[in-house]
C-alpha cells in the first residue's frame, strides 16, 4: 500500500468516477490508498455516458446532487489547470414530447415531487423561439438545472486528484476482495494477496458480483445505453431529453399519464426501442440513448437512435458521426445508490448503483463511504444502506 500517512491502508475496486473519487476522499482523510482498475481509467460508464450533471427527480438523491455540483466547484478551483470545470451556469434541460398531455402529465409530476424547481410547459411556438433546431408539432417541459459537461472529463478530473493527494493507480488489473473468517484482509490481484484494512467495491454494475460471489445477492444490474457521438453544426443550447425518458430515470409520471401503473426502475420494461436525449459539450453531441438488459452491438443501434432524435431535432439526421458506444449502468433494484458495509464481511463497503445519475451523485456517495471508512459521522441516508437489500 502507498502513501505517506499513517492512516489505514484501502483498497478501492473500480476506475470510474465512483472509485476514483472515492479514492481521493479517502486519501485526502489520510487514508494510504491503491485503486485496481482492470482495464483504464473511466472504461465503463463514466467514460462513455452523455455527459450531463442533472436535478435529479427523485427527492433522496437531491442532497447528493447538491454535495456534487459543489465538489466539482471545489475540484476546478484546487487545480484550475485540470481540464475540468463545471460550466459557470445551467443550459437548461427540455423533456420534450409529441403529445401535449404527456408534457403536462410530466409538468404535474415533477411540482408534486420537485417543488423547488421552477416548471415550465412550453408550447411548440414558444419551444421553437427558444430552440429554433427543434422539429415542428414538439412540446417541452423546461426543468431550469442541467449542466452538460464532456463525458469523461469528471472522472480524470478525479483520477488527477486522487493521484496529486498519492493514491496508488494500477491500471490493467482486476482485482476482488479477499476475507478470512468474515474479515476483510486485502484484494487478490492477478495471483497476488495485497493486505489492506478495508476494501470499497465501486465497480459499477460488477459490484455485486465481487461483493458476493455466491451470486445470492444481486441488487445492481447493468442496464446497457448505447450513444452516438454526432457534431451537429447548431445544436440545441439546452439538454434535450424525451419526456417518455422519465420511466427509465425513475419518476414514472409519463408511463401514469399512458395508463400503466407507475413503475420504479426495477421493475419497469426496459425499452427496446431507443429514448432520445442530446446533449452538447466540447463541440460535440451526444445523442442517446438505449436501456437494454443484453450488451448491445453499438453500430446497429446508430441509425435506431439517430432516426428516434430525428423526430425531435431534424438536423440530427445529416450530422456527421464521431463515435458509436455503448456502456452498462449500475442499476440498483430501487433506483437508489448501495453506500455502506455490506452484513456479511466485516471492512468490506460498496460504492455503487447510480443507474442514469453516478456523474451527477457518485461523486457525493463517495464522500460518504470514504468518511465510513475513515471513522467520521458519515451521515449516510438509511434508503442508500446496502444491507436494504439483506445478507449474501
Ligand atoms: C448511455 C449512458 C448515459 C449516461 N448518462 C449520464 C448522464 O448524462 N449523467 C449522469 O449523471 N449519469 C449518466 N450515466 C450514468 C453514469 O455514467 C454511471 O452511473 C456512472 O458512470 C457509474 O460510475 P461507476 O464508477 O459506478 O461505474 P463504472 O464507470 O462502470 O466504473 C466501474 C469500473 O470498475 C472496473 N472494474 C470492474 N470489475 C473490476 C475488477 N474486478 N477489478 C478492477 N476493476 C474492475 C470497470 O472496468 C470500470 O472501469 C449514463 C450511463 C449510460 C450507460
């Protein structure tokens, strides 16, 4: 174990903004830290998402964004020669919709649930004064808080924090945790015992199966999204996403409005046709996006995507291709995050089930295993409680 303080020696499992901001907190609390990554830094999710950091919807995860928005000022201003900064202020995000009763279903749900944020319901003509690349016969909600950010550029931001405050990176190495009579003692790496004190599993939607290799305990699944890169020459100013998204991030207003019954991530249908969402940052446009059970193949799901956008902003259509890929969300059965000790291996935490939301929550839930593992009040929510889920 590396590091120049005394303080407990951690092994964190996972290079994605989870990990490596875990990674950071725990050394800057003078933890000695080494992080296993088994491929490269934001490999999974963190690398590949659409790259916004969004209000979320659901009230327990609304103190996780606010923590995360202020550690992402904090990170730009501790090294401003980062690369990363948090844009000075919000694009705005559009749930747009074909049908008006869907937007006003949505307008509804989101008063009842999120009254602190400002609802508008827009009209085609007042949208297309305000988004004029947006398609004829399209309705939108404006929700005021979205920032688009450059998918990656979050989790290396944390990755050069981790590694200035001396954590360990080892990159290429695949790593699960090892315990002796329900105690942690390290990680096993590629035939190797590294001793540690506590391990913290944060390694997105493999969590559980590091955790329990029994495969009893199964609470986060992956639930894969596919994105095409497009550089489109005017895009939208604002974060663009279909209304219908709502299901897949958890507030089942739009699937109530439809007649379902309203559903949590869990148990809902996964989509087998693509929810688009467009969003811009660094000069490019993400556009997404799938929730598919299986790993897809990325190039058949490019014209898919591009043609469901199409119907919301035509341009997309023509716009040239960078990049066609895919990635897993950590879902937890829930939608809510798994932060804390698992029951049934004393020293061994998990990071993990961010689902749609880990660039806009991890970096929060991190700070909080990390103050678990460090010994401080750590103020985690009982709803985030792993053992919510019961024992392997
Ligand atoms: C299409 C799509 C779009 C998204 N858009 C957004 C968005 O706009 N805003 C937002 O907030 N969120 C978004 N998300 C969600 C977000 O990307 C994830 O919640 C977040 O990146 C999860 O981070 P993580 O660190 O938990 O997992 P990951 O990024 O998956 O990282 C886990 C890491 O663990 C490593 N690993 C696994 N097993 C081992 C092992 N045995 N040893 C060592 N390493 C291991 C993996 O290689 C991986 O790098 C999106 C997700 C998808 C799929």
């Amino acid at each position: 174990m590396s590091g120049p303080s005394n303080g407990p020696a951690v092994a964190v499992i996972g290079g994605g903004i989870v990990g490596l901001a875990t990674a950071a907190y725990l050394a800057e609390g003078g933890a000695r830290v080494t992080l296993y990554e088994r491929e490269a830094i934001a490999s999974g999710a963190s690398g590949r998402n659409s790259g916004v950091v969004q209000h979320p919807f659901d009230p327990a995860l609304v103190p996780l964004y606010h923590e995360t928005v202020a550690a992402y000022r904090r990170l730009a201003e501790i090294a401003p020669d980062g690369g990363f900064a948090l844009p000075a202020s919000s694009a705005g995000l559009l749930l747009v919709a074909h049908a008006a009763a869907v937007v006003e279903a949505l307008a509804g749900h989101l008063r009842a649930t999120v009254p602190e944020l400002a609802i508008e319901v827009l009209a085609e003509a007042e949208l297309r004064r305000l988004e004029p690349s947006i398609a004829e016969g399209v309705v939108a909600v404006r929700v005021p808080v979205a920032y688009p950010v450059v998918p990656a550029a979050p989790t290396y931001a944390w990755a050069n924090r981790a590694e200035r405050l001396g954590v360990a990176i080892r990159l290429g190495r695949s790593a699960r945790p090892s315990a002796v009579a329900g105690r942690v003692t390290g990680v096993d790496v590629d035939g190797r015992h590294d001793p540690a004190d506590a391990v913290v599993v944060a390694a997105g939607p493999w969590t559980a199966e590091l955790a329990d290799p029994s495969g009893r305990w199964r609470p986060i699944r992956p639930l894969w999204g596919v994105v095409v890169e497009t550089l489109l020459a005017s895009p939208p100013g604002h974060v663009i996403e279909e209304a219908a998204m709502d299901v897949a991030l958890g507030t089942g207003a739009v699937a109530a409005a439809a007649g379902a019954a309203p559903e949590d991530p869990a148990s809902s249908d996964v989509a087998s046709t693509p929810e688009t969402s467009l969003v811009t940052a660094g000069g490019a446009t993400a556009v997404g996006s799938t929730f598919l059970e299986d790993e897809p193949d990325p190039p058949a799901w490019t014209e898919p995507i591009l043609a469901r956008a199409a119907t919301f902003v035509p341009a997309v259509a023509d716009a040239p291709i960078r990049e066609t890929r895919a990635c897993a969300r950590p879902l937890a059965a829930d939608g809510r995050p798994l932060v804390g000790r698992v029951p049934w291996v004393d020293g061994l935490l998990i990071c993990s089930g961010h689902g749609p939301w880990g660039i806009t929550t991890g970096p929060a839930s991190a700070r909080q295993v990390a103050d678990l593992v460090l010994g401080r009040d750590a103020a985690i929510p009982a709803e985030f409680d792993p053992a919510r889920f019961g024992a392997a």
